[in-house]
C-alpha cells in the first residue's frame, strides 16, 4: 500500500515523496518505486533481535531507539517535509516531538487490537498489553491519525484527530468471474492471525457434502508445515492445496467461483477487495477490524460469528450449493469493490494534506 500511494503521488506530480526505512540491508525493494521516489535507510535493524530472549531484547530496542531518533531527526531536518506519515513503527512514539516543521501523520494497518490479537503468552502477553496502552498515548500527539474502517474508529479513545482512509483497491479485471469452477480461493501469510487451520477444519466438514470442490490456499510463512500437516491428518491433500504466493492473483480469482477469509485479526483485509473487485461472493468471519466495513451480510457475502468454524463451513456449502445465489452476491460484490477504487481513496489523502497545510 506504501508503493501504492507513493507511486501515485510520483506519477500525478502531486508530491516529491521520501521513504524512509530502518531494516532495508541494502537490498533492492520487492515492489516497483517510480523513479523520482527518494528511498534512505537508516541501518536499525530491529528485525535482527526477533529471537532474543525477552531481557536482551529489551535491553537492545532501547539501544536501537535511540539511535533510531539520532538518524530520523537529522535526516528530517535535512528534507524539510511538509508532511511526514508513520506507519506505526517504532518512530511513532518520538515522532511528533521532532521539531522540523512537519505536520505529523500517523497511520495504522491493522486495528487497535492487533498486539494483543497475536495470543502470546507469558511476559510476552503482558508486554503486549502495555504496548497497547501506549498506543493510545500515542495516537493522540500526532496531527492526525488515520485508520482503515469506521468499526476501528469507535475503539480508539481519541476522536479530535482521527480520520478513515481505507486502502485503495488497484485491480481493474476486465470482467468478473464465471463463477461456474468447483473451487474456492484464500489468500495470505500462513501465520496465526489469517487463522487457515480454522479453515482447513471448515473444509473438513464441506468436503463431507461437496468432494467435488476444491480450496487452494496462496501464501508462504511460519506455520506452513504445522498447516500441511493438518490437511495430511484430516485425509484432504486432494482437496485442499497450498499454493506459493504469486504477482498473477487476478488470474487465480478468474478461476475461482467464491473466497474465503478464515482471519483472527486485519486492518482492512485486501484480498477481500481484491477478490470482490473480480466478482466473487465471500464467506469471511466478522473479525475485528474490516469485513463488517465491506461486506453486508447476505449480501455480498457472508459475514459469520468470528470462530465458528460450524458456521463458516455452512456458507461455504450455501454458496456451492446454490449457484443463482452466488452469482447475485458475485454481482453485488464487484459494485461494491468499485468504490474502493484509487481514485476515490487518493482524494481522501489529498483532502487530508490540504487540510493540515492550510492550517
């Protein structure tokens, strides 16, 4: 979504846009940059005490800080911005006391719940809390805060600075989906929060009835084995797949007839977009933050009680069973997809930058 944004804004001459980053190593950006994108890295590395104990972890976050407000406060008084956005990292909590004559933005991907969501346990789990309670300290020192969904809105405490900007949709299919192959589609990191053993458990019961569908899951990460694994002990290995992740998801969702998202935890969840911007209908869980901003319930899909794997499976097998019905939430998915568009979503941030420069 960073690509997204910065590249519009370089391609319209909106803007002269800087990335900054801590954890780049030299290597070349996975997403393509326009070329008049500035990007500078200021060589923290947080990611490299990931495995520490909690002590030592501790103990070097602290060291990495500070050096990680020394580089930021030098640069930003060298780029004099009129703007600088945050995108919740660790900045965000010395950011708006560096007096470089910026406006400060902070925005957050995810939703006001999403450290104590990762269900860690231990001193992790009070560590988590405490971050939590300081998020909201923090939201309420920068000029404004953006967050993804009206129903992320309501949790915060803060209301004088907050302001709704979902993420913009860029697919553009040139038609929808058929909708007419025996095959579902969920797509994103196999770790805890997309919740896929869950789905995996739902397709259990849909393969029951329907042992003609198939899901395919796209995606790479931690628990890859754990999930491969499970699809093993439940004899579903043809009728279940996980698949690499891939830059042609649009051609996936042509060859699907609904998507699935089985999620503990989002931000706005894209593929959601993604997959309603090509005509599917959906079955999601109404998890915190985001399915109940895009789907209406009947719908364009199926919104179901966050954790019913029951339930979850139940839709799935309404939405193959009856194909009138998926083809009419297809319908009413891809209208909706439409006003998620770029063009809608990039005149949200322009309002915004106008508003705080005019000020």
């Amino acid at each position: 979504m960073l690509a997204n944004k910065v590249n519009y804004w370089a391609e319209n001459k909106k803007y002269q846009t800087y990335i900054i980053t801590t954890e780049q190593k030299g290597r070349v950006p996975f997403f393509y940059f326009h070329p008049s994108v500035k990007h500078y890295d200021l060589n923290i590395n947080y990611g490299e005490d990931t495995n520490c104990s909690l002590v030592v972890k501790v103990f070097r976050f602290l060291r990495k800080k500070r050096l990680h407000r020394k580089r930021l406060i030098a640069l930003l008084h060298e780029i004099k911005a009129d703007v600088v956005v945050s995108m919740f990292g660790n900045e965000a909590s010395f950011l708006p006391a560096i007096k470089d004559g910026s406006k400060k933005v902070l925005e957050i991907h995810f939703s006001k719940f999403f450290r104590l969501q990762n269900n860690r346990s231990g001193l992790w789990k009070l560590v988590d809390w405490f971050r939590s309670r300081q998020d909201e300290n923090t939201v309420q020192r920068f000029d404004r805060f953006v967050v993804l969904t009206y129903e992320d809105k309501t949790f915060w405490h803060t209301q004088h600075n907050i302001t709704v900007i979902p993420n913009a949709n860029l697919l553009k299919p040139m038609q929808p989906a058929e909708l007419i192959n025996c095959n579902a589609i969920a797509v994103g990191r196999l770790s805890y929060q997309k919740g896929f053993d869950r789905l995996i458990e739902a397709w259990k019961i849909v393969h029951k009835t329907q042992p003609d569908w198939h899901l395919s899951i796209f995606g790479d990460g931690e628990l890859k084995k754990e999930l491969l694994a499970q699809i093993t002990a439940l004899k579903l290995e043809d009728s279940i797949k996980i698949l690499p992740p891939t830059l042609n998801i649009g051609e996936e969702y042509y060859k699907n007839s609904l998507l699935v998202l089985s999620s503990h935890y989002e931000g706005l969840p894209m593929v959601l977009l993604e997959g309603m911007a090509y005509g599917l209908p959906v079955v999601a869980f109404a998890c915190k933050c985001g399915p109940k901003d895009i789907i209406t319930n009947g719908k364009e899909g199926f919104l179901i009680e966050e954790g019913n794997v029951s339930t979850l499976a139940e839709g799935i097998i309404k939405l193959i069973c009856d194909e009138k019905l998926r083809k009419r939430m297809g319908e009413a998915a891809y209208l909706k997809s439409q006003s998620y568009s770029e063009e809608i979503i990039m005149k949200k941030w322009q309002e915004l930058f106008n508003s705080l420069l005019s000020n």
